[in-house]
C-alpha cells in the first residue's frame, strides 16, 4: 500500500456518551496521519459517538475511493472488534466488496501489534525517568472481565513479554475487576518504586478515578457522586482530582514506598504508527512491496 490517491483509512474507535476524553486520542491519531498524506481520505467512527459505525459507510465517496482500511483502536480482540464492528459495518469477512465495487480490508485492531510493548516501555520510562528499573515493579493494568477473556489476556501477553526482557525487578498484570487486582499492588510488589500503566486506549472515569482509587493515591469521594449521574460525574471527575492531575503528582508516597502514575497507554503519539502499520501489515502477504513502501514513508 503506496501513498495513493485512491485508498482511505478509517479508525474506528469505541466512544462514549459519558467520557468526552473517550475520542480524542482516536480523532489525534486520525490528524496525524492525515498530515502524513499516506491517504486520499482519513476518517474516524464510533460505535457510541459521531460519526456513528453506520455512518461510516457512507463516508467514503466509491467513485474516488475504491479501497478501505479499517483499523479499529482497541487494545484487544474481543466483542467488539469480532461482533459489534463486522455487523455495523456490514463486512463479511476481511476483504469485503461493496455493491458500488469499493473494497473494504478489516485490519487487526492496535493492541495486537508488536511496537505495543515498546510504547508501553517509552511510557514506563517516561513517566519515572532516573528511577533504576532494578528497584522498580511495573504493573499494566487492564479492566479485566468475565464477558472478554481476550482483554485480560492483552495485558498478561505485554507483561510476559516485558518480564522476559529482564529490565524491571517485576512486571505484572493487574485488573480492576479480577485477579490479580490492582487494589492489592502492596501485596503484589515488594520494590521501593512502583509504576502503573494502564492499558486503555483513552483517559476517562476508570483512569481518573477509578484506579486512581484502588490504588489509594485518590478518594472515594468522586465515586460515590458519580454514582449520582451523568452531569454529578462530570463534577466529581473535577472536584478533588481534576481531569489530568492526577498523573501530575508523582511520584504519590504511599506507605514508604513511590507509586508513579501514567496516563493511557492508548494516549501516546506512537499509536498513529501502529496504526499505519495495521494497514501495511494487511497488504504485507499479497503486496509486500507496497506495505515496505508504506512503513518507509513514515
């Protein structure tokens, strides 16, 4: 896949009716690429925002745009990326061929990609610059749920993979809702620094409050307003903790020991990249000149 002048990319995202922070890193990732020029068109849809996955059928004019690439930004298979997508989107199959002749090509959604680890690493280093990795414990942590196997296993796949680097005292998975739970990291680590990186493609109530408190670096006084509403959860995210401050304060000092705190790993700017890749990489086996003329150019 050269940079032509008759394919778009179009990344879709999950979204919220709740989060505004769901977004944004999606429609960043999306500005990016477009300034890059590897497209004719870039575009973003969502499954509980606008442009809706219905929507994106219609974006893309056939006449001009004869190929898709959809690459959806979840960190994992799962549901969505094996339920939801394939039938709002009307595929069936990875290569799908529209009425009007426009060929749609479903990509791997960015958490299977392999530079994940290496962004989790940048984010760890990042976020505790100068701490020496051997006195460190690095814990990513993930949802975890019994509906989706496949989000709790994401996480355990980059930290065995990190673990086996051998760069950190420790590296775990841990969830928020099964175990190992991040809400016992004292009992899980024994090192003086302890990093936390969550493993969700957007900052929202689970990175600003949620872990925050089962962490105890924040208090329950958000959560139990957010149980109020919509609008009362928009307040609490801002009362106490405000959007982004949380990850201002480390380290946090907790019980003798650091606890450093980062943002999303879905955040970072090297996504834009993975993405890119995704596409690439659909090509790769029947057009392995054109995907190598695509990373090249990034």
């Amino acid at each position: 896949m050269t940079s032509r002048s008759n394919s778009a990319l179009l990344i879709v995202g999950h979204g919220s009716t709740v989060n505004s922070d769901s977004s944004p890193p999606t429609l960043t990732h999306a500005a990016e690429i477009r300034r890059r020029k590897l497209f004719a068109e870039v575009g973003c849809a969502f499954w509980k925002e606008e442009p809706s996955l219905r929507d994106a059928l219609f974006l893309f004019d056939p006449e001009s745009i004869r190929e898709v690439y959809l690459v959806p930004n979840f960190i994992s298979e799962g549901y969505f990326t094996q339920t939801v997508i394939p039938r709002e989107l009307e595929l069936n199959g990875r290569i799908t061929k529209r009425s009007n002749g426009q060929i749609w090509k479903y990509c791997e959604p960015v958490g299977n990609h392999p530079l994940m680890t290496d962004l989790l690493l940048r984010r760890a280093h990042e976020i505790a610059s100068g701490i020496p990795e051997s006195e460190t414990s690095l814990l990513i942590v993930a949802h975890g749920t019994d509906l989706n196997e496949n989000s709790a296993a994401a996480a355990k796949r980059e930290a065995e993979k990190i673990r086996a680097l051998g760069k950190y005292a420790a590296v775990l998975n841990a969830y928020m809702e099964e175990a190992p739970l991040v809400s016992d990291w004292q009992k899980l680590t024994k090192t003086a620094n302890v990093i936390v990186v969550p493993f969700f493609i957007s900052d929202g109530l689970h990175s600003y409050e949620d872990i925050p408190r089962l962490l105890g670096i924040a208090s329950k006084r958000s959560t139990r307003l957010r149980s109020a509403g919509r609008s009362t959860a928009r307040q609490a995210t801002n009362s106490g903790t405000t959007r982004g401050e949380i990850f201002q304060r480390n380290p946090h000092k907790i019980a003798g020991r650091s606890l450093f705190y980062a943002p999303s790993i879905g955040t970072d700017l090297g996504f834009a990249d993975i993405i890119i890749e995704q596409a690439a990489k659909f090509d790769s086996e029947a057009y392995p000149d054109r995907a190598a003329k695509l990373i090249a150019k990034t």
